[in-house]
C-alpha cells in the first residue's frame, strides 16, 4: 500500500497485539498497541491515528464503547472492530455507530490485505474531501476557462505544458482576473488530478491562523487545541496546494515555507517528529513582487522558490475581445440558475459592457450579468439593466455615435443619483430645464 498509516491495535490479548504489531511493522507503517479502551483514549489524545483495530471483548470499556467515544472526539479516525463473537447484529451495530469494517477471529492475512486495502481507498476519500470540507474547491475543467484574446490563447498553449512539470507556479493578475481558474485547470490536467486540490487564501487569515492550518498541531500545543488535528500540507501530500495572495504572508512564514519547499517535510505544531510531503504549490499574487522584494518586504529567496514558471494574467479591459463570450456564459449559467429564461442581450447593453473599464475583472463581469438577469423583468437584458455601473468606467468605442454615448452617460447619471434632476444636472454642468429636455428626448425612464 503506497502511503505509510499510523496504527493502534486494541486488544487485552498479548498475543493478538503481537501479531498485528510484527505484521505491520514489517509493512512499514507505524504501529502501536494498547491493551484496554483507557490506555488507547490516551494515546488519541497524544498522537494522531489513521486507524484503530479494536477488539469487541475487553473489561471495563468494551469495543463499541471505544468506538463511540472515537467517533465523538476524533472523527477523522478509521475504526475496525475484531471479534471472536461475531454476529450480523454486532456488526450492524458498529457500523451504525462508524466503523468501517470487522474481522472475525481468526483471520487470514489476506483478509486483513484486503481490509487495509479498503482503509486506504478510505483514507484518500476522507483526506480529499470531509476533513476538507468548506476548504476543498470543486476542480475546474480547463474548457471552463473562457477566452479568445491573444492573450488567453497563450495561457491556454501553456497550460498543459506547465502541467506536465511538478515545478512551483506563480500567476500573476489583479484580483478578480481567473487566477485561481488557471491553477485549477493547471491541476486537472497534471498527474495530480486525482488527488486534492487546496485553496488558502493567506491574505484572509492572521499569521497564526494560517500557521496551524498549514502546519496542523498536536493537543495541548496552544491553547485550544483539545485534540490533535492535520495541517493541510500533510492532506493535501501528492495533490495541489494554491497559495492565493501568497503576497500577503508574513517574513516568517515565508521562511517556514521555504524550509518545507527544500526539505519536503514540516512537523505539526507541539511535535518533534517529521512528516513527508509531497505536493504541487501554485502562488498567486495581485501584488509587484518584484518591488515587494527589491523594497525588503518580500524574501527574495522564497520568491525564486515559488516562481519557476510565471503566468501573468491581463486584466478585462486589456483584452475586451474576450468580453462577448464571457457575457454569453455567464448569461447562460445565471439564466439555468435562476430558470428566468433570459437569455439573450441587446446591442446597447452589449456595446455598454464592452466599453465599461471593469476594475473588478471577470469577478466583477459575472456579478453584473447575474445581478441583471435576477432583476430583469424580459427575456433580453438592455443598458437599462446595468445603470448600476459606474459611469466614470464607461470608455466609449469607436462604433458608437455621440449621441448614443450622451443618452447613455445621462443615464447613468441620473440612476446614479437615484434621479435627483437638481443633482444630476449640477453633475452634468447643465440647468434642470435642459436635463429634463434631454430626458424626454432620449424617452428616459427613471428604473
């Protein structure tokens, strides 16, 4: 079995205990014993156990006690129960209350194989998905990145070629620009696909926070910490860690990354013993850091550490082309969530989106369209339908005529004012007579 586990045999038979111990050990994983349900609840509360064999018949605290009291306190734990006095009830029973599977003694060593096999395919799934829960992101596909700017074909030519490497990635954008869709993308088409893919946002979580996420502690090692819990690095071992605004983290945590990146080991908070890892680390970063760097903020050499290979992404309104198809998209997702059937956008309101600077990027693109395809009251979404843009954004284009860029700059105006005519014309240094001429020419209507 690839990965090494640490195991607890349960049981008041020495020789039960021995057997198991020999067997495992000559595996390779690590292996201890204890011979009643108080001895091994104090072991948990020590160290971390992947799994726990537990023998049904023991004095004072039998099997099922230990395993309620497992599956209370250390979820995270595989359980096996091993009987004698096998039964459909009893093992019904322990399977309700969370074990995974049961052996009958005796047993065969290919029985146990096979159970250890099971364990591990279980393990996986509890490392990828419930002990990440909240944090794990759904994989994108990379077809889901959408693009047809020079720019965007060059990011999707060099996608599969950085995914083939397990180098360190930093991609380099302003916020809301798809950063963290290319390391998705980066992710699902390199040999790490199937393992997990772990979002930190670091410029979200005080060093402290993002030290005991990253790093994981044993109990007792601060206060709070009433049992032992993974960091994300030992998780996410053989998948992708992104580090989002990795420009954000601390000199010391830097330093503390930069060790794990050269040794390929950390050691959990309040423990002395070393773990192995084995991740793929993309950065993200909205930030110079070249300047951060030359200015003393940044280390210079944990920036050459996580900037193998740099993909830097262009912010929207450096590559309007790819503004129809991303409206396209994001109108046909909010139309399936919403089942409104809007489906379609009109020539103005598409000139409008196009001409619009968009500060936010994509982010800021698909919150439009889904804030105007829950307010519209039709099947096609106009100007009108987006008079929450600011107007100071708005860049008129070449195919538009002035008197297009007028009507529509007055009504932005005018909904910016909540149609205050008095403000609105001493923002358009015009009179109120004028304004109101203006309004009944182009037949605006206040929203």
């Amino acid at each position: 079995m690839g990965n090494k586990i640490s195991i607890m045999i349960v049981d008041d038979e020495l020789i039960v205990r021995e057997s198991f111990l020999h067997w495992f050990e000559k595996l390779g994983h690590k292996v201890e014993t204890a011979a009643s349900g108080h001895e091994a609840l104090e072991k948990l509360e020590k160290s971390f156990f992947d799994l726990l064999f537990v023998d049904i018949k023991m004095p004072k605290m039998n099997g099922i006690e230990l395993l309620g009291k497992v599956k209370e306190e250390y979820p995270e734990t595989i359980v096996i129960i091993i009987t004698a006095y096998g039964s459909i009830d009893t093992a019904v029973n322990a399977m309700k209350m969370g074990a995974s599977d049961y052996l009958l003694k005796p047993f065969k060593p290919e029985q146990l194989t096979l159970v250890m096999e099971k364990v591990a395919h279980q393990k996986r799934l509890i490392s990828e998905y419930e002990y990440m829960k909240g944090r794990l992101d759904r994989i994108t596909h990379f077809d889901n990145i959408i693009g047809q700017s020079a720019v965007m074909k060059e990011i999707f030519e060099l996608i599969p070629k950085v995914a083939q490497s397990d180098s360190s990635v930093l991609i380099l954008g302003k916020t809301g620009t798809g950063k963290e869709l290319i390391a998705k993308a980066v992710h699902s088409k390199s040999k790490q696909a199937n393992r997990p893919f772990v979002a930190i946002n670091c410029g979200a979580m005080p060093d402290t926070l993002l030290e005991s996420e990253l790093f994981g502690y044993q109990k007792g090692a601060f206060t709070g910490a009433t049992h032992s819990r993974k960091g994300i690095l030992e998780v996410v071992s053989g998948g992708t860690l992104f580090l989002d605004e990795v420009g954000e983290i601390s000199p010391k945590m830097q330093v503390d990354l930069l060790r794990v990146l050269e040794e390929k080991k950390m050691t959990r908070l309040g423990d002395r013993e070393p773990i192995d890892l084995d991740f793929r680390l993309i950065s993200s970063t909205s930030r110079d850091l070249e300047k951060e760097v030359s200015e003393g903020r940044f280390r210079e050499d944990f920036y050459y550490r996580i900037n193998v290979i740099m993909v830097h992404v262009s912010p929207l309104k450096e590559r309007k082309e790819d503004i129809p198809l991303l409206i396209q998209h994001f109108l046909d997702k909010y139309s399936h969530e919403t089942t409104k059937k809007v489906n379609h956008i009109s020539r103005d309101a598409s000139d409008l989106l196009k001409a619009y600077d968009w500060p936010g990027n994509v982010r800021e693109l698909e919150n439009a369209i889904e804030r105007a395809v829950v307010l519209s009251k039709s099947r096609t979404l106009t100007s009108e339908d987006f008079s929450f843009l600011h107007p100071s954004s708005i860049r008129p284009t070449g195919r538009r005529t002035l008197r297009e860029i007028e009507k529509e700059h007055i009504n932005f105006i005018l909904n910016d004012c909540g149609w205050n005519v008095t403000k609105a014309s001493g923002i358009l240094g015009i009179n109120r007579v004028t304004l109101h001429k203006m309004i009944k020419r182009y037949q605006l209507k206040r929203p």
